[in-house]
C-alpha cells in the first residue's frame, strides 16, 4: 500500500515552526538587551572616614530618651503608630508596651486559629508619655512590608525614638497581612495618597494635643522594609521634601526581560542630590543580594551599603523572627492550629528567622540599629558630621558580621 503525504498538514506544521522561531528570537533579542546606563560617580560629598568617631558604632545601644508610643487615625479603619522621644524620668516604674500579632490579623484568619495562639511582643516604648521639650524632632516614616503590618519593626522604630527621632508608622492594608485571607479595602489607596493621609495626620498632631510643637514637619525621611523599601525609593523621586532615604531589605531589577524590555531607573536614583543607604542580609532570599547591590550602583548621589552576615529577610530588620520562637514562631503557632497556609506565605514569613543558618535577632539587630540610627542622624542634622559611619565601624562587631562600602 502506498503511503500518502498530508501537505496541509505539513503547511500548518512549518507556520507553528516558523512563529516559535520568531518568538525565540524575540525572546533572546529582549533577553540580550543592555541594561540602563550606570549613572556617574558623585564627587564632593563629605567623607565619612573624616567624621567624628568613624570606627566606633555610637549607635548599636538606646540613646538617652525614653520612648513614648501613640495611636492616631488617618482615616475611618487605618491607623498610624507614633514613636517620639520622652524624659527618661517620665517612664520610670512604667510597664512597655505589649502587641499581639493576631490583632493584625483579618476576621477570617483570625478565626481559623485556635483561641489560644496569640504570642504578644514586648516593646521598647510606653504608650503615652509625655513627649520631651527638646524637639523639634526629625520626621521618619516607617513603611512595612507585603503580608506584614504597621508595627513589625517596633524595636528598630522605638530605638529611632530614642536617638531624637519621630517615627510614624501607617497601616498599608493594601499589602498588609490584615489582607491575607480576608477583604482588601476598596477602592485601594497608592503608597503616595496614603503618605498624604500620615502627613497630614502627622501635621495635625503637632499643630495640638500630646505632640504638639515636638516634630519638625519640614522635612520626610522615608525608611522601608521590602516592599516598604520600594515604596521608600518611590517617595523619594517624587516628593521634594526627601532628600535621603533609607532601603531595608530591597533591590531593583534593571534586568531586560521579555515583559520588561526596557526597565527604568527610578528617579530617586538617577538624583545626584538625593542620598541613600542600603541595608540587607547576606543571605536575604527575597531580596538576594545581586538587586540590592544593583540598587547601590545605580545610585547617583551619595551611597551606602551594609550587608549583615547571618541575616535573612526579617531577623535583622523586624520583630517578626522573635514573636513565638520558643512555640515554632508565626508559622509554626498558626500550622499547630491547623491553619494551611501557601508556600510563598511560608518563605516570607520565615526567612531569616530559621536558626541556623541565620543569627537570633537580638544577635544582629545592634548592627542595623547602627547604621539606620547614624545615617538618619548626619542626614538631618542632628550629627553635624558623620559618626560611627568611617569605613572601619565594621571593626566594632565580630569579624565578618558586617561588611560596608561607601561612596561621595
């Protein structure tokens, strides 16, 4: 029997081939893209080696305020916690205050965990001292992170307090963990309309009431976690009263891929007059290392980088590693419960708080406290020159804990 040849067949066949072929060669023509150009070295800023104490770090311990804490609304359902500086006479015999992260929590995943998993978190503040009389005080904004919530990092936020510093902290729902298995609001706000909303509740506080007069709301200086770090560097393009700001545990990808073919710089970093540092774990596996080093290239202005040695994504930046660690931490209190949750949840929730690989927070937190305190310091004037920020601070932790690099 003779064979026959379906040529139809066959057309069809070679247009299939002939559209995976272009494809692949679109693919690999937006894959070998150059990236953006690296912008200039800045030249003429003050060197940080020829500040006063630059390899002692000044900055690891509490400063000499107590610290007060308040709760404020932005708007009907989102609140903003408020750290400031206090007389240290006002908190004494006073108790700290306490959190629970289950407060955080939605309705519907609060109601799947059993009653008794609620690990509280004790701080380093009291809620409502008096605030001192020797402000104004610098301004920070503290952004949390994705699936995370206003409070996570009170410990680096409380020891900001007590080195001279407000520091606000709003709830972003949109990312927030309050979100996770429940209801986003709507309609949903931008990162910038919800700085607007703390900005303006910031500068009611201190037109009256407890804060009034304390804060000096001329000036922002934005510091962000993951994605609070995005949200840090976004603020910092578009707002004209930032001019430094501080990135924890984020990068930027400016590698061109078949989505992204032309990947831009932020305009934050393209500014050779604003200044940022950058601060991440040596084996962040969120934030991995290459972005963050990415970032600090392609940064413009003045520059730095500190990398933490045994550090992840949380233990050296949040409270989040030491919430529950004798019962499992968070993802062993809600998987004891009988909670499922996703993969991805897991990871984030985790990394960095698993020991070993990683330090114990309390171990590594002294060195971010350092370095966000020192940087926050010279950048608003509360330090007329860099302390603690000269290239051989790192001699002041244990070998290989931390490495540093700077640039003017």
């Amino acid at each position: 029997m003779r064979a026959t040849h379906n040529f139809r067949t066959d057309r069809r066949l070679a247009r299939k081939m002939a559209a995976a072929v272009v494809f692949l060669g679109f693919l690999g023509g937006a894959c070998a893209s150059e990236p953006p150009p690296v912008p200039p070295a800045k030249d003429g800023g003050f060197d940080p080696d020829l500040g006063q104490q630059p390899s002692e770090a000044v900055y690891a311990e509490r400063g000499p305020f107590a610290v007060g804490v308040t709760t404020v609304e932005v708007e009907p359902g989102r609140d903003m916690e408020i750290w400031y500086p206090a007389s240290p006479a006002s908190a004494v015999g006073l108790a700290p205050e306490v959190y629970h992260i289950r407060d955080f929590l939605s309705p519907e995943l609060s109601a799947l965990l059993a009653p008794n998993v609620n690990p509280p978190f004790v701080t380093g503040a009291v809620r409502a001292l008096p605030v001192s009389t020797a402000g104004p005080f610098p301004l920070v904004l503290f952004s949390h992170g994705t699936m995370s919530y206003r409070l996570q990092s009170s410990t680096l936020t409380s020891h900001l307090a007590s080195w001279g510093f407000v520091v606000m902290s709003p709830d972003y729902f949109e990312r927030g963990l309050q979100s996770l298995l429940g209801t986003a609001p709507a309609p949903a706000k931008s990162n910038a309309a919800i700085t607007d909303l703390a900005m303006t509740a910031i500068e009611a506080a201190n037109a009256s009431g407890p804060l009034a007069g304390a804060i000096d709301t001329s000036r922002l200086f934005p510091i962000g976690h993951s994605a609070g770090g995005f949200q840090s560097t976004e603020l910092a393009g578009t707002r004209t009263d930032v001019q430094s700001w501080i990135v924890l545990s984020a990068g930027v990808n400016l590698t061109p891929t078949i989505f992204n073919p032309s990947p831009k710089v932020p305009a934050a970093l393209g500014n050779a007059s604003k200044n940022v540092m950058w601060l991440t774990g040596e084996i962040d596996g969120v934030a991995q290392l290459p972005s963050v080093e990415n970032g600090y290239r392609y940064s413009a202005g003045e520059r730095k980088i500190v990398v933490i040695s045994g550090a992840g994504h949380n233990n050296a930046v949040t409270d989040i590693c030491e919430i529950g660690r004798p019962e499992g931490g968070l993802i062993g209190l809600a998987q004891s419960g009988g909670l499922f949750l996703p993969d991805s949840v897991i990871n984030l929730a985790q990394n960095g708080c698993i020991v070993p690989p990683n330090k114990l927070s309390p171990d590594v937190w002294p060195i971010t406290h350092h370095f966000v305190t020192a940087e926050l310091r010279y950048r608003s004037g509360l330090d007329p020159v860099p302390v603690g920020l000269g290239s051989g601070v790192v001699s002041a932790f244990a070998p290989g804990a931390v490495t540093y690099r700077h640039e003017e």
